[in-house]
C-alpha cells in the first residue's frame, strides 16, 4: 500500500523543468492555437468568473463568433461538474461546443493568484480556456488537447508566465518550450 | 499478488498424492484379498475415471468446490460438514501412511546394503519410518508455511523423477520377463479374517458380494483425487480446459504406473520372496529383476530414492488439500475466523497447516510404523467424499438445471427430461463399495466414524460460535497488505512487459474487471486491480494500515473474479485525497500502458476521462503513451493518449 496526496505546488525556482512536455494530439503545439489576441493579463480583483468571462469574449471574439455568451454559458456549465482546476495553479476551463470545426483556445495569466470557489485551497495562477467540436471523432483531440496542456504547464513555465510582460512574451516562453 | 499454476502443476500436485500410492498398494491389497490384488487394484484405477468425470462438473460449476462446497449447495450444511470431516479423516492419513511407507523404504534399502558394505548393523524398520515420517512432516510443514508456488515447483520436478522410474524399472522387467516369463496374477480371493472385518465367517457365502470387498480393499488406489477439486481454484486460464487436461493426465498416469507396478510384483517376485516385501513391494521388484546382484541394488536404491520423494511429495498434498479444504469451511465460517489468520511473511493460511501437521504427526506416533494398519484405516473418507460428492452431483442435475459448462456423459433425455444414468450409476458403484467397506475395513469404520464425529462436532461448535460473533453472513477473504511506504514492493513483482490497471471501487460494478480478466493475458500482461481510500485532511494523515469492510469485501469479489479466469492479479490499496491523483499516480508508478475504469454512477464517462487525461498530463514525466478504457454493460469507450 502507498500513500498519495495530489502534490502540492512547487516554489518557483530559478532553473525551470526542461522535461519536454507531451505533444498534444499528432503534432498540435498548444503554441499554435494561441496568438496575442487570445492571452491576458486581468487585471487584478477579478475573481475566477470574471477571468473566464474575459478569456470567452477574447477567444470567441478572435474566432468571429458574435454569441460568445452562449459559449461562455456552456464552459460555466461544465465548471459546475468536476473541477478543472489542478494542483499545479493551472485552471484547465474547457467545453465541446456545436458549430465550431477546429480548437479555440486562450490563456488569462494572473499576475496575483485567485482562489478557485470550488476549491478554495486551490490557487488559479494560469487560466487555459479552449472549446474543441462537439463530434465524437473529435473527442480524442479533447482530451489530448486536456493533457497536452495539463502537462505543459507545470508549475516552472506558470512560474514565467507570470513573470512574462507582454503576451508575445508569454506566446514565445510557450514556443521555446515546446520546441 | 494471486498467482495461477499450470495443469502439468496441478496434475503434478495431485498425482504426488495418487501415484504414490503405487508404492504401497500392492502390499497391502494383497495382503487383504490375496493374489487376484493387481486386477482390483486396476479396476479401480479404471473407475478412477468416471470420478475425475465427477469432479470437473462439480468443479466447473464451483470454482472453489470440493466436496464440501458441491453437498452443501445440493443436501444442505450438516451433511457437507459429515463429508468433508471424513475427508480429513483420509488427508490425515494420506500423510502419514506416505511418510511411514517412505521410512519403511529407506529402512529396507539399508538393510539390503549395509551388509554388502560390511557393515553388520539392522535398521529397526518401523522405529526408522516414525523417526523418518516425523522428519518428512516437518519439512513439508515449513514448505506449505511458505506457499503453494514453491510447492509446485517441488511435485513437478518429483513426477518428472517419477517418469524415469518408471520407464527404466519397466524396460528392465520387459527383458527380465523376457528371459524368465510371467505368471499372470490368479483371479482368486483369500480373504483374511481381518480383511471381511464384521463378514467374518461368511467367506463362503459372499458370492458376487466378494468382488465388492475385493474392491473396496483396493480403493486407496483413488485416494489423492479430491485434492484435484482443491488445486481448481490456482489452475490457469483456460480453466476448464486445463482442468480436463490435468484429469486426462493423472488418469493415464496414474493408471500406467500403479496398475503397471502391480502387476509386475505379482507377477516378477516368486510369492515366498514377496511376502517379506509387503511393506515395501517396489524394493522386491527391483531385486527380482533380471540381472547382476549389484544392479539389483543399484535399481532399488533408485526405486526407493524416487519412492522417498513421492512418498514425502504426497504428505505435501495431503498438507495442501486439507488446508484447502479447511480454508472452505473457513470462508463459511465452519472453522474459526483465527484460523484463518495469514502468515505475516509468506501470506499462508499457517495455523490450519500447523493444526493438520499436528494430526499427521500424532498419527505416525500413534501406528508405529505399521503400515498395513494405516492401510486398513485408509480410505474410508476417500470412499465416503466420492459416495457424498456423486450424490451432490446427482442431486444438483435436478436441483439447479442452469446449463452446465460440462457432465458427466451418458444422459438419456427422456420426454424433455434430462435422466443422468451414467451419474446414477457412479453413485450406486460408489455408495455400494462404501457400505461394503463399512462392514469390511473395521479399523477404518471405527476410527473413521470416531474421527468424523469429532470433526462435525468441531464444526458444529465453531460454526455456532462464529454466528454468535457475527451477524452479516457473507464471507471475506483475508489479506496481507504490505505497508511499505512506496510502490517498490508492488513494482518487483511487475514484471512482465505490459501492465494494465484496473480502477475498482464498487464490489457490485465489476463488469469492467470481468471483462478485462476475458481477454487478459497473464503470461505477457501484469494486471494490477487498484482502489483508493480516499480521506481528507488530518484524516489522511492518521490514517491507519488496515482493509476496512468495505475494502475487505471489493477485494473479495476482485480475488473471486481473478480465480474464476484463472488469471493472475495484483491486488492495490492507496490511500490518498483525490481518486483521479492516486490513480495517475499509480498508473505511472507500476507503468501502465492501460487504466480501465468501469461505467461511474456519479459521473459521465466524457466528465471521468476528462479528468484523467488532465491529471495524467500534469503528473507525467515521460512521453509514454496511455490508453484508457471505460467499460459497463452496452459501454465501451477507448481512448490513446
């Protein structure tokens, strides 16, 4: 028998972990479903809702999509099931949506770390927000696409991203690391 | 970890016990019914078969059967617990009679050749077989005390011994009958007052009647063969297939090594010479054979080396039959919970080892190393477990008509109506050769009659005893958990080259588990069949070492399930805050290339994959593929990550 705890996050440190994140899906880089447009710094006092709304509107927003409410409604519903949020501070908010063909994605980096409501020992430090289709076949994207990013953002890269002054920045600690 | 043997293991196990007696029979049947012996004693070799029939349909219908298990589902509990206390009775004596014949043969071979060596000492036979016995006992005591894998190992290696025996002693008779003929075994009876028992003085009126003595008289020649119900439960996958294969081998063998030896001692050693052989038949056949009186010597010290082996093979199965029944009655709460009490180390049921020992070792001391009178005391719970399970069997034809996996053959289907002759008939066969032995094989009555009532009433009390303590009637395995701090422990046993992890949580929702075991593959995959404690907080952290209830009784029907495939498992316990953490966790620690949950009552199979592939990701140090896998009734999902 073996103890586990889900980990607790680490400190930042000054040499940041070079284990080669997973490739999301056959070839996709999470760089590549970002552009400046889709990455924020909120400013600070926004709470988690805030954050989520933001990051719909500027995602759907980039994408054309003029209903971004409806996006939004669907990503809060999935936010009242299991929580997305992990130890490592990042909040994975996610929802399969009608209507789209491809994966839009973007990423709230929060300068001062927010609670997450449903679990308020939780940290949010990095929010990545993404929609995927709604096909079956697209379901194995979904949840690569849920690793992939979940493995890429480790506490050492939230670390830099934080750090980071601009979301051209931040899009290239993203590149440099998926190199 | 529960692990599987082979059915060459399995056969190996049982015919350790069967074929032993080869090395005794002879002496003793002769000595009860006279020449005619080898022809009873091939006889019931031969019926040996329809009983291994017997066995595979009770055994496919209960994978942990045995004759207490099938009479107690067809007549009930007091009669399961009356069958199964004569068959201890046998497991009781199966030990000791093989461990005195062992000693008798090493006493025989030193008397043979200590003088050639000048050396002018005399081995007191029957003080040398209780000292040897007592010695036999011991070792294989501490042998099942550390657990049936390397016990195995040990029946396996004794048979394919055994194999060699038996192709150079029957090659060396070929020639010897060659230069010297054979006198075929007369088809006649002489019965000794002794051997009619409570018939005495009826000699002459016996008629057909006297073939049922004569046969009862050379049914030890079967005694061995419940053990084969007992090793059902540790048989590999296919485990039909491979219990048919195991019946199929241990009756040719059996067959053509005893009936074969038989034959060859009445039929080689000139009848004066044989009567100073009857303890030790086999030694007068290797120094009647044709040939230099140095080979001779040569060919019984082989003879009797091989014959110490089996011999002492069999007090090792009757070691491990008695604990699997005892383990039976156990699980039902016949016997004392404490019993059941695991070997810290070697995860044994050891106190029930130690109480059968403890009889087998009582016995030697009390025969004296007499074995015609262990003989006679022989076979009674043999006769009476066969007579009980035929009758269980039959019963169940017309109890429980749920198809079976296999029958015994010839069923005459009447009107829609399955009549089970060849059953019937097994079971008059049976239940008369065990009336007739009553009457005939006194010792055995009396001592086995006082035995089984001391058993029963043994069960009696604990049963009502464990009833007072315990008010929920279902039964739970006992486990040995291993408190080691990290997965090192778990991950030496994890060998094999793909490992798969199955989420478990709800004894009632094992459908994934079951379906994964169908397919699984034991000899390239490890299985590791995993739950999580989940506690909070300071909980977590006080958190104690042990299986509560509701553990205890999910890894019961893990361990059922895994014996039912016959598929090897490895049981996992982890205590952690979050169930998705500690399976990730665990996963990646043993390297699973697989996680398969089954279908949750709380969340939706895209909410649970969701998750997992969130938590995978963040834990992940390697780029190692993953599949996962969502089973339920109707519900397959599979996803490479």
């Amino acid at each position: 028998m073996s103890w586990f705890q889900k980990k607790t996050p680490e400190p930042a440190s000054e040499s940041p972990k070079t284990t080669p994140p997973a490739r999301v899906g056959k070839g996709l880089k999470v760089s590549s479903i970002l552009t400046e447009d889709t990455i924020l710094f909120p400013a600070e006092g926004h709470d988690k809702a805030a954050v989520l709304q933001s990051l719909a509107a500027a995602v759907c927003g980039k994408a054309g999509i003029a209903d971004w409410a409806a996006f939004l409604a669907k990503v809060q519903e999935r936010e009242q099931g299991i929580s997305t949020t992990l130890d490592t501070g990042l909040s994975l908010p996610h929802a399969r949506m009608d209507g789209i063909a491809t994966i839009l994605a973007g990423m709230a980096i929060l300068k001062k770390p927010i609670p997450d409501p449903k679990q308020t020992d939780l940290a949010i430090r990095v929010m990545f927000l993404f929609f995927s289709p709604n096909k079956q076949d697209a379901f194995p994207l979904h949840l690569q696409l849920l690793r992939g990013v979940s493995s890429l953002l480790q506490p050492a890269l939230i670390d830099q991203l934080t750090a980071a002054s601009s979301p051209t920045a931040a899009l290239e600690l993203v590149k440099k690391l998926e190199a | 970890m529960l692990s599987f043997i082979s059915f060459g293991r399995a056969a190996a196990i049982v015919l350790c016990d069967m074929a032993s007696t080869a090395w005794y029979i002879g002496g003793i049947v002769e000595t009860a019914i006279g020449p005619a012996a080898p022809w009873f004693i091939l006889g019931v070799l031969f019926c040996a078969a329809p009983v291994l029939m017997l066995y595979i349909e009770g055994s496919a219908m209960f994978v942990r059967g045995g004759v207490y298990k099938v009479v107690r589902e067809s007549m009930g509990g007091s009669l399961a617990k009356v069958s199964v206390s004569a068959l201890m009775f046998d497991y009781v004596l199966t030990g000791a009679i093989s461990a005195v014949s062992a000693g008798q043969y090493l006493a025989g071979l030193a008397n043979s050749a200590l003088p050639r060596l000048h050396i002018h000492w005399t081995v007191n036979p029957k003080l040398f077989a209780v000292v040897f016995a007592l010695c036999v006992v011991a070792y294989f005591w501490r042998q099942n005390i550390r657990g049936i894998e390397e016990s195995s190992d040990k029946a396996i290696k004794i048979m394919s011994l055994v194999g060699v025996m038996a192709a150079v002693t029957f090659t060396w008779a070929a020639y010897t009958i060659y230069v010297r003929g054979f006198n075929w075994p007369a088809l006649r009876l002489d019965f000794t007052h002794e051997s009619l028992g409570w018939l005495k003085g009826s000699e002459h009126s016996l008629g057909k009647l006297g073939l049922l003595v004569a046969f009862g008289h050379a049914f030890l020649g079967m005694s061995g063969l419940e053990t084969l119900a007992q090793v059902y439960r540790e048989m590999e996958a296919p485990k039909l297939k491979n219990l048919k294969r195991a019946a199929a081998v241990i009756f040719t063998f059996a067959l053509f090594l005893t009936g074969t030896i038989s034959f060859l001692a009445v039929g080689l050693i000139p009848d004066d010479v044989r009567r100073t052989y009857a303890d030790n038949l086999l030694s007068g056949l290797a120094m009647s054979m044709a040939g230099p009186h140095w080979a001779q010597l040569l060919l019984q010290a082989f003879v009797v080396l091989v014959g110490v082996l089996i011999l002492s093979g069999a007090v090792n199965t009757s070691i491990m039959g008695s604990n699997g029944v005892l383990n039976r009655l156990a699980e039902d709460r016949i016997m004392p919970d404490s019993l059941r009490h695991l070997h810290p180390r070697f995860g044994t049921t050891h106190r029930m080892i130690n109480l059968v020992v403890l009889m087998q070792a009582i016995t030697i001391i009390l025969c004296r190393g007499d074995v015609y009178l262990l003989g006679e005391a022989y076979a009674f719970g043999v006769i009476w477990s066969f007579v009980f399970n035929a009758g269980a069997v039959l019963v169940l034809r017309f109890k429980d008509r749920s198809k079976r996996e296999w029958k015994v053959p010839f069923n005459l289907i009447v009107a829609r109506h399955e009549l089970p002759l060849g059953l019937a008939a097994l079971f008059l066969l049976l239940l008369s050769v065990g009336l007739v032995n009553l009457m005939t094989k006194t010792i055995a009555t009396v001592s086995g009659v006082a035995f089984t009532a001391f058993f029963f009433a043994l069960f009696l009390i604990s049963e009502r005893l464990n009833k007072r303590e315990r008010q929920h009637g279902e039964h739970r395995e006992k486990f040995n958990l291993r408190s080691a701090g990290d997965l090192a422990i778990v991950r030496e046993e994890i060998e094999k080259p793909n490992r798969v992890l199955v989420a478990v949580r709800d004894p009632g929702n094992l459908y994934h588990l079951n379906k994964t075991l169908e397919s699984h593959d034991s000899e390239t995959t490890d299985l590791v069949v995993f739950t999580s404690r989940i506690r909070k907080g300071l909980g977590l952290v006080d958190e104690t070492i042990s299986m509560d209830n509701d553990e205890e009784r999910l890894f019961t029907k893990v361990i059922e399930s895994a014996e039912k495939h016959g598929k090897t498992v490895t049981p996992m316990l982890v205590v952690s805050n979050d169930p998705f953490y500690a399976i990730t966790q665990a996963a990646q620690a043993v390297g699973a290339t697989e996680v398969v949950f089954g279908v949750s009552a709380k969340l939706s199979t895209d909410a649970q994959l969701e998750r997992l592939a969130m938590t995978w990701g963040s834990l992940q140090t390697d780029k190692k593929a993953v599949r996962f896998r969502i089973l339920g009734p109707g519900v397959e999902h599979a996803v490479d990550l």
